[in-house]
C-alpha cells in the first residue's frame, strides 16, 4: 500500500534579502511624501529575523511571527530633551514575510502594510487605534 502525504504549507518565497530590502524601499518611496518627510531621527533596518532582544522587546517567542517591529520613542511622546537621542528603528523582518506570503504581489502588499504598520507606531498610533481604524 502506498501512502501519499500532502504537505497543506506552501514552499516558502526565495527572495534575496537584497531584493526584499529593494522591495522595503519601494514601499517606502511609495508612502506620501507628507508623512516620508516628517521621519526624524528613524532608521529603517531590514533583517532576516529579529534577534533575541527584539523578540523580548516585542513580547514574541517565536521570530517567524515578527514581521516588523518599532523601537524608539513616539512623536506623541517626546519630550525637550529628545534631540540628543539615538534614532529610532524600525525593522522589517525578510523570513516572517517570506513565510507569510505564497506570491511575490502577496510578499510586497504584506512587506508595504508591515512598513505603514511600523511607522504608524512612530507616529504615536498603538495597534488598539490601528485596530480600530481597520488597519489590520
């Protein structure tokens, strides 16, 4: 008797992490120059996964559920003494979207959606508003 198993996981992406840091600065250059110009002090970092004290900042076990992450402090929430501080970051994670997304039209709509996402949280909006806001 033969048995034949089907695997339900699609195969993953292949995507260089230079072609997915091209397609993070594609969705940047894509955002309204409005809020691109108002990005003080923020770093923009593509990795492949996040390292373990991101994950603890993050509040995440397992790095293939982080697509992106923000550290630093929100407009909202600075104060005078802000201007002698290291930039924040944003990061943008390759492996979670690769694992995350089936197409390459998939991997850059999600890629966009996680950068909006991120700089959001710079702008001083939580993942409550977001939610309510249906950005998810």
């Amino acid at each position: 008797m033969d048995v034949i198993l089907e695997s339900k996981i699609a195969p993953m992406l292949n995507i260089s992490l230079r072609s997915f840091e091209n397609i993070v600065r594609t969705s940047f250059d894509a955002l309204p120059a409005h809020f691109r110009e108002r990005l003080r002090n923020v770093e923009i970092i593509v990795k492949d996964v996040p390292d373990a004290y991101e994950l603890d900042l993050a509040d995440i076990d397992d790095p293939d559920d982080l697509l992106g992450f923000y550290d630093g402090i929100p407009l909202t929430e600075r104060s005078f003494g802000y201007d002698m501080t290291m930039p924040d970051v944003i990061y943008i994670y390759r492996r979670a979207h690769l694992l995350d997304c089936e197409t390459p039209e998939q991997l850059h709509e999600e890629t966009a959606r996680t950068l909006r996402h991120e700089i959001a949280h710079y702008f001083g909006i939580d993942d409550d508003r977001l939610d309510e806001l249906g950005a998810y």
